[in-house]
C-alpha cells in the first residue's frame, strides 16, 4: 500500500483537529483511497501543551525545516493562519515540490494570485475547502459540482460571530454590546473580533468566492466592507415591522460586464431561506443558469468542521499523488465568464432602509424629502416611529431603487440639518 505522508505545521484548535481525524479514521481512509496517509511530522512552537489527543512524540518537533525540506512529505498542511509567516510556509513549500493543503482565508485574499502562480510553476496543487464556510463544501461545489454553470450571484452568510450577534439581538432585542459579550463568554467570538464584526473576515472569503465564480481576482481594496456596529436593536425590530431579516451578507454579482463584490449588513425577506439562518451557521446562497438557485447551509467555523474540510483536502490530494496524476489548475476559474471587471461601490443600486433621528417639529419631513428628491431618490414608505428623549423621533424611510453614489450625498446633506441628531443609519436591501 502506497504511503502518503503528511506534514502538519499549527497544531492548535484546528491542527488538533485534524490530527484527531486522521489518527482515529486512519483505517476507514485506507479502506476508501487505497492508501497509507500517515502524518509524519506535526510542527508548531508550542509542542508541550495538552491538546486532549495522544500523539507520538517522535513526530511533534518545532524545527520547520523537518517538513519542508523533507523529501518524504508529500503534503504540507499550514493552519496558523495570519499572513507570516504563513505565507514563507506555503512558498516554501509549493517550491519543494509539496502539495499545499490550508484554511487560511486571510492570506489566499491578500496573496493568493503568488501562491497560486507559484503552485502552477511548481506543478503542485493548493487546496483550501477550510478557508471559507468550514464544514460547508462550497469551493468543491464552486470548482467541480456547478462548473457547467454561469454563476450569476452569490449571498453568503460566511461569518458565524456577527450571524451570532445578529441572531440575539432579534431574537432578545439586546444590544450589540450585550450580545458581544455573551458571543465571547460562549467562545463564539475571539477576544479581539475586530475582523469579524468590521467585515474584513467576510470580505476575504468573499473574494475567494469572486474568483472561483466569476474569474475575477479581486483585491481588498476593491471590496465594499461595512461591518454591524450601527445596527441597533430598533432596527432589527422596524426591518421585522416591514417583513425584513438584517443580515452580514457578502454579495457578489452580476451586474452588465461587471462584478459587485461587497460585505454589508443587508435587509433580507423573512419569507427568504438565508433569513432564517440563525447562530453561528452559514450559508451561501447560489444562483446559477443551470442549477437556479442553490442553499449550503452548515456550521462555518469550528475545530471539527474545519478539520473535516481539511481532512477531505488531504484525501483528494493522497488520491491524486496516488494515481499519478497530474495536478489540476490550482484556482480554477470560472469558464463561462468574459473579462469582468469589478464595479465600483458608488456605482450600485439598491433600494435602502434609512432610519433618520429627528426633532419632533413641522417641516423636518419635508426638508429629508426634498433633499432626497433633489437627489433622484424616491421613497416608497414613510413611518415616525415613537418619541424619545428630547422630542427626538426616529423617521424609518424605505427607497425605491438608487444610486449608492447619490445616497451618500444626499445623507451627508441631511445629516448637517440642525434637527438631526444623530448620524443616520442606511442599510441597503436585497430582493434575492
């Protein structure tokens, strides 16, 4: 039986997970690949430490050099996440002629176009189901399952933290602080979730999602990123009022011979599948002209999703070292897209939920509404909400369809009235 042996290099929640896998299913994946995968070495600075696995010790080391200059390892896993050295890893081992196997969202975004560049060059594959939705098959699904398809869009719900923090605020009415703090006390949330509530997690697998579909390499730059601090629980509870969900999307699309990829919090029917995805759950919504429209839903984040991901990297590559074959196109593109370019944000058009906080007085209506009609926006619905201190009164608008450029102009005017109080809240809509 061919052996197939495996480096690992981050043995924290995840590289613990995985190393649990492959250790207590070592003979079911014999039996289904006709293969010895065998780990040989596990690398990581902290080799000491109780992980709740027993392993042997002859295979944990901390010296790197072990795994990467290793004739005998056929694969390399990296999951200590972050940009380096993860990337120095990766190269380095692409370069050694190692397949590469990683969750790591954060650094395919940003230096994806050189791994996989130097993946080609080195005729070895990169494999990252792990990196966006965990558990979720969505890159295979992307890559082999919908590659008859010319995808037309895609809704995701790709970050469990502000799906949490969303989910208790609507179903608690508690505020943001609040839900934050139990999403940290139940280990929902890192102590430092910046990147989750700001956007930026999502906005990197977003952008890995951009390409497998629509062939567009899009930078961090490019990609609109609004995170939920503004949301409030009055607006959770107005949005329900009119038969709205407030949602972390990140949306890619179609629009002409251009790519919307953007990250915001989105207003989504209740009678729609992703309004109803509660907790730490994922989903990505598909459309497609072939399969139409398309839902995976699973548990995104996580020590054992994320290690089933992994795993299931790990025996498509066993297979492919093999049966000999040669490595496919390491980020496969889409094959049913022309040169698309990615639109700018101040170029889309939404319909908008506004919520203005305003001195209860004549006129102030009038004024908002003069504002937005000198700047082609029209208002489908109008509601004053209850009174609050100091004769302040929420004005809940919903908008036709309208430029975001136009939008923002017309708030920033708006919000310099006197009888504005507070900045406004706009929370763009999506039909689906």
């Amino acid at each position: 039986m061919k052996k197939i042996n495996v480096g690992l290099v981050g043995f924290g929640t995840v590289g613990s997970g995985v190393v649990e896998v492959l250790q207590a299913q070592k003979k079911v994946l014999k039996n289904l690949t006709g293969l010895d995968i065998d780990l040989k070495y596990i690398c990581d600075k902290d080799i000491t430490s109780n992980r709740g696995i027993k392993v042997n010790k002859r295979v944990l080391t901390k010296d790197l050099k072990k795994v990467l200059n290793n004739s005998e390892i056929d694969i390399v896993v990296e999951l200590i996440g972050g940009i380096h050295p993860a990337n120095e890893i990766i190269l380095a081992a692409l370069k050694n002629k190692k397949h590469v196997v990683t969750a790591n969202k954060a650094l395919l975004a940003e230096n994806g176009s050189e791994i996989f560049r130097t993946a080609k060059m080195s005729k070895r594959e990169v494999r990252f189901e792990g990196s966006v939705g965990a558990g979720i098959p969505i890159i295979k699904a992307l890559r082999e399952g919908f590659a008859a398809n010319k995808i037309t869009a895609i809704y995701g719900i790709i970050n469990g933290t502000s799906n949490y923090i969303l989910s208790r605020m609507s179903d608690e009415g508690c505020t943001f602080g609040f839900a934050l703090k139990a999403a940290k006390k139940m280990g929902v949330a890192e102590a430092n979730p910046r990147l989750d509530i700001n956007g930026a997690d999502s906005a990197h697998k977003l952008i890995l999602l951009t390409e497998l579909s629509f062939g567009v390499s899009a930078k961090m730059r490019q990609v609109y990123c609004e995170g939920i601090l503004a949301i409030e629980p009055r607006d959770i509870k107005y949005a329900r009022e009119m038969g709205y969900a407030i949602k972390l999307l990140g949306v890619a699309k179609r629009s002409g011979n251009k790519v919307e990829v953007r990250v915001h919090p989105t207003l989504v029917p209740v009678s729609h599948l992703l309004a109803n995805v509660k907790g730490v759950y994922n989903a990505i919504y598909v459309k497609g002209d072939l399969i139409g429209e398309t839902l995976l839903y699973g548990e995104g984040a996580g020590k054992y999703p994320t290690a089933s991901a992994v795993v299931s990297d790990i025996i498509d590559l066993a297979k492919l070292i093999g049966e000999g074959n040669a490595p496919q196109t390491a980020m496969l593109k889409a094959t049913h897209s022309p040169i698309l370019t990615i639109r700018k944000m101040e170029e889309t058009k939404c319909r908008y939920y506004i919520r203005f906080s305003a001195v209860d007085k004549p006129g102030v209506l009038a004024s908002i509404s003069g504002i937005l009609a000198k700047s082609d926006i029209s208002i489908s619905h109008v509601t004053q909400k209850e009174q609050h201190r100091e004769k302040v009164v929420p004005i809940v608008m919903m908008t036709h369809l309208a430029q975001e450029r136009n939008l923002r102009k017309a708030l920033k005017l708006i919000d310099k009235l006197p009888a504005i109080k507070k900045k406004t809240v706009a929370v763009r809509m999506e039909s689906l």
